[in-house]
C-alpha cells in the first residue's frame, strides 16, 4: 500500500482544527503532520514538515487564505483545498481561490450535518496523488469569440465536470460566442456555490450564463448551471426543450449528477447532441456519457495531461463513452465545430 497523504491543517478556531482532523485521521490513507492557527504558522509548519496537501481557511487574522494561497502557489507551489464558510461571501472568496489555484474546496458543516465535510478525506487523496502542475495562472479575461461567424446548429450541449472544473469550465465557455447552442452543466460543487459561480461565468464569458430553474427553456446563447443541493438537472420535451429539476436520492454519491444529465440529453436529443466529460474524481456522467454515444451524440472526454483529476473522463474512456479526447485548450473550438450549422441549414 501506498504512503498515507501527509496533511497540514490550517484553521484560526481549534474547534474546526480539530473536527477537519479528525474527519481526515478517521481514513487511514491520510495522516494529519501538524495544524497551525495563521499565515505564519503554516508557513513555518510548510518548511518543517513539508507535506502533500494543506486544508486552508479563507478568513483568517493576519493573513487571510487567498493572500496565503498566492503566496503558495508564487514560492511553494503544492496542492491546496480550501475550507470556506457556506455563504455567499464565502462561495466568492473560494471561487477566486480555485482561479489561483487551489486542488478543491470543502464547506464548513453547519449544526447538525450528519457528514460533516463531506469526502475531504477522498479529495485530500486525491489532490496528492495529482500529476498536476502547480503554477500560478494569469488573470482570467474574457476573451473575444475564437470562431468567426459562427452559425449555431440545433444541437444542445451538455458537460459534466468535478475537480477541477471551476478553471476548466472557464477555459471552455470563454471559447463560446455570444450565439453559442444551448448548454446544460453539472459541476459537483457545494449547494450555496453554485449561483455565484455562474454569475462569475456570466461576466467572464460572452453567452449568458445563469443557474438552471426548473422549465427554463433552452435557448441559443444560453448556458445554465445545475444548482447545487437537493435536486438533479435534466433537459425534457423534445418539442420545446427546457431545464427540469427533479428530487432524487444521490447518483454516484452526488446530486446534482452528471450521469442524471447525460441520461436525459442522450433520451431528449440522442444525435442532436454533444456529451463533454472534464476534469473530476469518481466515475460520475462515464455511464451517461457511453448512453449519449450510443443515442448517436458526439462525445468529447478532457485528456489525462491537461485534467487536475483524470478519473471521470479515464472512466469515460475506458468505457467506450469518449470518441475522441482533447487537451482543455482545444474543447471548446472542438464543440463549436461539432454544433455548427452546415452551409445547407440542415443542422
């Protein structure tokens, strides 16, 4: 067996030092190194005990995280998952961290959780089994539309994405015109985040982008994504194709799901559409994938060099869902060609 990930845990309250460490030394592939309180502990702690991964709180005295992190990712560039309250300010503040360059992020748990942070331990297994590289990103502008004169076909869109995603799905919707097909999108990601998220995308990108409600109809130039919490996204009715959130258990542990999604754009569209698997842990949307392929949709899975987590799409792949793979960069133009309207207006 495998070394366990070495954690640091950084927090100002001892209570949440001490809740997140014994979440993570319930696994015992993880073993917490060390905790510290500020900035100028961890840093200390960093340079002595040299872990795998760090839990970082954004509000802190001092020096908040996202000050911390830019340091990190500047001289000490190493997987980061940020602890962040569940608010709206919170879901900000951890949003710009996953621009920076943080691995992932978890929800500080509210009374009563029955499972307090969720599947850190999982994430904090992942984040330091990650081939990823560390770097600093540049600052994130929305960039004019890469395909000129781009006439929108009768497809419809639909990308699953989990760690990761929140740079990724950046990377693919700045590529989209402001006429691009509709598109639908499950991004695992905690209930409160998900309505800041996509009004971040909303201003970074060039279609409009909001969180799906349950019968908005799909429209040209409109993305929409799956709120996060209690309910799954699926598109339904083929004559006047639109958004429908439904109360089901979890599928693959998660709700939203992407498998849920997928599942229902391959029944609704089957060939009028293109299936897109990203970055992400797990195996969620590799079923719902391989159905979309199988309906006749086109498929795209994100390749192992450009994901921070290459499982959903290696599951996709090793299934037979992903027809053809392509670094992050190359995506968006791919589903632009795939959605193009032929000459003849037949599409």
């Amino acid at each position: 067996m495998s070394a366990p990930a070495r954690v640091l845990v950084v927090d100002d309250s001892p209570t949440m030092r001490g809740l997140i460490t014994a979440v993570l030394r319930s696994d015992p592939e993880v073993d917490v190194i060390g905790q510290a309180g500020d900035a100028m502990e961890a840093r200390a702690a960093i340079k002595a005990l040299n872990p795998d991964v760090v839990t970082l709180d954004i509000e802190m005295p001092n020096m908040n995280g996202l000050d911390f992190l830019e340091k990190i990712m500047t001289l000490r560039p190493m997987p980061v998952i940020m602890v962040s309250t569940m608010t709206h300010r919170g879901a900000e503040a951890t949003l710009t961290a996953l621009e920076i360059g943080a691995f992932d992020c978890v929800g500080k748990p509210v009374p009563g959780e029955p499972r307090p942070f969720g599947d850190l331990a999982e994430k904090v297994k992942a984040a330091a089994r990650s081939q990823r590289q560390y770097v600093k990103p540049a600052a994130t502008q929305a960039p004019p539309p890469t395909v000129a004169d781009f006439r929108v076909g009768r497809k419809i869109v639909a990308i699953g994405s989990s760690t990761g995603g929140v740079e990724a799905l950046i990377t693919v919707l700045q590529k989209f015109p402001a006429n691009c097909p509709p598109t639908v999108i499950t991004q695992h990601m905690p209930p409160s985040f998900t309505r800041s998220f996509a009004e971040r995308l909303n201003r970074l990108c060039a279609p409009v982008v909001q969180e799906a409600s349950d019968g908005a109809r799909l429209e040209i130039g409109k993305i929409y994504l799956a709120p996060g919490g209690e309910r799954h996204l699926q598109v339904a009715n083929a004559s006047a194709p639109h958004c429908r959130l439904v109360e089901r258990a979890p599928v693959n542990g998660h709700r939203p799901s992407v498998d849920v999604l997928f599942d229902s754009v391959a029944e609704l569209a089957g060939r009028n559409a293109v299936g897109v698997i990203l970055t992400g842990m797990g195996r969620d949307g590799a079923a719902g994938l391989l159905k979309m392929r199988h309906a006749g949709a086109r498929t795209i899975g994100q390749n192992e060099k450009t994901c921070v987590v290459y499982g959903m799409p290696r599951v996709a792949f090793e299934l037979g869902a992903v027809e053809q793979q392509f670094p992050l960069n190359a995506i968006g133009e791919e589903i632009l060609k795939a959605t193009a309207a032929r000459k003849e207006g037949s599409e």
